[in-house]
C-alpha cells in the first residue's frame, strides 16, 4: 500500500525544492527525472481527456515522456488510450492511473519533470500549487485559476520556487497576436481609445441548483469537487459544462476571454482596469453565469497611451440554444450578442467578421482580429495593403504553445505566457466577472493594488475562495 505524504512532509519536500531551486540560475537547463542520454521529460497530465486530449496529443507528437496521468472520471481513459493510439511507442496500460491528483504527485513526484494542468477551472491553483511546490514544471489550461487572489499567489510561487510555467492561451505563441502587436505599436491606427471583443460560445444558464442524482459509476465525485463546496452530484456538470456554475468555472469570460483580449492586454499594456460594469445581461442566477453578457472595463492612460474602455460580449448563440424559455425568448432574440461595431462594419463594408474576434478602435482608423488574435488586418483592406508593413520586434515561436513550454522548460527559460504574464490577463478578466456577479449596471470600483472592490465590499469575499480541509492551496 502507498503511503500518503502528511501535510508536514509535503512541506517539508516543498521547502526543499525551494532551497535547491534557489541555488540554481533560472536560465540553466533543469536536471530530467530521467539522467539518461537523450531524455525526455517525464509529464503527468491532470485531466487526461476532453480538454487535456489537445497537450495528451502534442506530448505523445512531440516524443516526450508520460509518467502518470490523473483524472476523475475512470471512464475517460478510454478516449486518452483512442487519443495514443496512433503513438505506437506509448504503452498507455504501462502508464500509471490516479483519480486523485494528490495520492499521484505522492507516489509519482520522483518521476515527474512537468505537470499539465487540464482539470476544470477550481482545480488549476490547488493541483498547480502542489506542483511548484515540489519544483515541477506547470502548463495549465485558462483561466490561470478561479480567484484573483489564485492569480496572485501563482504568480508569486513561480517565481519563489524558479519554475518553468505556461498559461494555456495557445494563441499566444502565434504568429497573428504577434503582427497585432507590432501594427498596433507601428501606430497602424492611431492611438487606441476603445476594444469591443466577443466570443464564438457562450457559457451561463437560469436557475438554481438542478436535483441531485447518482453519482456515475466510475466518477470519483468527492474527488471531483476537490477544493469547491461540497454538492451533491446532478446535471449540467461534468464532463463539459461546468463552466456555466460559478462556484466550479469562470464563463465564457474565463474561457474565451484568455484567447481574443490577449491582444488587447499585450499590445495595449492594460494592467489594472479602474472599473468594471455589467452593460447588458440576459439569464443567470446565484448559482449561474448569465446567458448573455456585455461588460465594459475602463483602464486608465499609461504612459503616452490613452485611457481606453475596453468591451466583451458573449453567450447569443448559446443562450438560443440551451435555454428556450418563453420568458426570455424575446430578450435573446433581440440581443445580437456582438458589439454593435462589428454589425455597423459587415454592413458598410459588406464582409463578414467570424464567430469571434476584436476590433480596436484608434484615432486614425480601426483594427481587426480574428480568434485567438489570428489575421490581423486595418479595415477596410485597401488601408492595410497601404499601411507600410511594420518590423518584426517580437521573436517568433517555433511549433505549438505546449512546444514552447516543454523547450523553456529544457533551457531553463521563461516560456512566452507564463504565469507572471498569464496572472495579469487572467486577474483582468475576473475583474469583468466581479462585475457579472454585481448585476446590471454595478460599476465595480477595483484597487489592483490592494486587490479589492473598493465600492461594493460584499464582492471582496469573492476574490478570495475558501477551501476544504486537504485541498488548500
């Protein structure tokens, strides 16, 4: 029988790995598990399935090595093993299974060079914690975490324990965010006063806790769960739309947001917004995100920048689509869910937008970019065949964002969205879902740094969760 590691002991193993990772320069290449020639790094993945099935693949793709995988859900494994299949070098029965990511960085730790982080959002800071802590390398899915105050402390053990680190917002490493950044600082269209972003999906629902049922054989619910409030198990949770529930995901904000506001959060420097506000709101409920949702951060100038608002629409397909109601039929059928912008430009310019994208506004024209940052172009195209284009000042990225991490981590260097970067872009979005959570028309007050609403005090006990015994971070 496997012998558990007592709180005191992990402790003492964290201190540990402090200590020698202190010693050690952050751009040396780090020691492998495996000292062989030619080793690979030894990986775990935490939510193996379902959203972990993208960096299952790349690792397999990318030759590396898994050691163990963790997931609640024993039926799950049976899409990983369709997932390696086409790997014939990966013996999945060989690799070991654990529905409790705890008893598997106990038993597996010594084996164990780098941790993907898969697991839904009220899940990353706990089991990316206890992976830093032991001195692993971390890629986590978005959002970094599930709290503001999550943001911050992961962000300062990345840096205490020298650890290679990688926020999942894959279009990061493209080459799209990294045009939109250098036209943008080319002064392609000016100064830049106001963004409007939206989502190809949306995340909320109506209504309260749904009945409680049986707990699927082979999920491991109290596992599940982890650090959240207990809750009885019923629908609309796992495996894919927990998202939705406040207490276990962060929207579509949370989700999407990561993907097409990085753009605006690198290019236009945009730290700590001042305010956030609920402009329009469709649904929700104490226990859900709102089908619908525009919210409007205002951040200050910097610099020579201007004070810019900064919009997010998402949920419009998604709330026709998930709840049919007669009560809110009219409402979602009104609501475009898509900045009023964009319809005004396809009109004018006769030309579509896509499902998902950003525009930007500037004093000498506007900017466009498609999901994930991708295609940036001036609008209308005849100005950005004019533009002169401008020089390359970012390095460009060779292979995927899971390539990037597992390279930085072999170097020793910063992978590009670390979690320093990825705590800021995240800790931004979740001041929009404070306002989400105030209600309509809530301007929420925001001090980034004393990391508190300064004008509703009854939104601070959400910056900060509480956890149950066994899973604090």
């Amino acid at each position: 029988m496997t012998t558990r590691f007592s709180r005191r002991k992990l402790l003492a193993t964290s201190a540990l790995a402090a200590v020698t990772a202190a010693t050690k320069p952050f751009k040396a290449p780090y020691v492998l598990a495996d000292a062989s020639p030619n080793a690979k790094a030894g990986v775990a993945v935490i939510g193996a399935a379902n959203q972990g099935s993208i960096s299952v693949n790349e690792v397999a793709r990318l030759g590396e090595r898994f050691v163990a995988f963790a997931d609640i859900d024993e039926r799950q494994y049976a899409k990983t093993q369709k997932t390696l299949a086409e790997y014939p070098d990966v013996k999945f029965d060989a690799i070991p299974r654990f529905f409790d990511y705890r008893k598997m960085f106990d038993k597996m730790h010594k084996q164990i060079d780098v941790v993907f982080v898969c697991a839904p959002d009220h899940h990353h800071a706990t089991a990316s914690m206890i992976a830093m802590k032991l001195g692993k390398g971390v890629y986590c899915e978005k959002p970094l975490a599930h709290s503001i105050h999550e943001c911050r402390v992961m962000a300062e053990a990345a840096q205490k324990y020298k650890v290679t680190t990688q926020l999942g917002n894959q279009g990061h490493s493209r080459e799209g965010i990294r045009r939109l950044c250098e036209y943008l600082w080319a002064g392609a269209i000016g100064k830049v006063t106001e963004v409007h972003a939206w989502a190809p999906t949306g995340r909320g629902g109506t209504g309260g806790r749904l009945p409680t049922k049986p707990v699927p054989q082979g999920v491991h619910w109290d596992e599940w769960i982890g650090p959240a409030q207990y809750r009885d198990y019923h629908d609309e949770l796992h495996p894919a739309l927990w998202r939705s529930w406040w207490e276990f995901g962060d929207g579509s904000l949370g989700d999407w947001g990561c993907h097409n506001l990085d753009g605006a959060f690198w290019a236009l420097h945009l730290g700590h917004p001042t305010s956030a506000e609920a402009i329009e709101r469709i649904g929700g409920s104490d226990e859900r995100f709102p089908l619908v949702n525009v919210v409007r951060w205002d951040f200050p100038a910097r610099g020579e920048l201007p004070p810019v608002k900064v919009f997010w629409y998402d949920g419009y397909r998604a709330a026709k689509t998930a709840n049919p109601k007669k009560e809110l039929g009219d409402a979602m059928e009104k609501s475009q869910n898509r900045p009023p912008i964009v319809l005004e430009l396809e009109k004018k310019y006769n030309r579509q937008f896509g499902d998902g994208g950003t525009i930007y506004v500037g004093d000498q024209g506007i900017m466009f970019s498609g999901n994930y940052c991708d295609s940036p172009r001036i609008i209308p195209e005849e100005k950005h065949r004019q533009f002169p284009v401008p020089e390359k000042k970012l390095p460009r990225l060779k292979g995927t964002h899971q390539a990037d991490f597992l390279r930085a981590f072999k170097e020793g260097t910063k992978a590009c969205s670390d979690f320093e970067y990825g705590a800021r872009l995240t800790e931004m979005l979740f001041v929009g879902c404070l306002a989400e959570r105030a209600g309509l028309n809530q301007k929420v007050e925001w001090d980034g740094a004393a990391m508190k609403v300064t004008n509703l005090p009854e939104l601070n006990r959400m910056v900060k969760r509480e956890y149950r015994k066994g899973w604090e971070l």
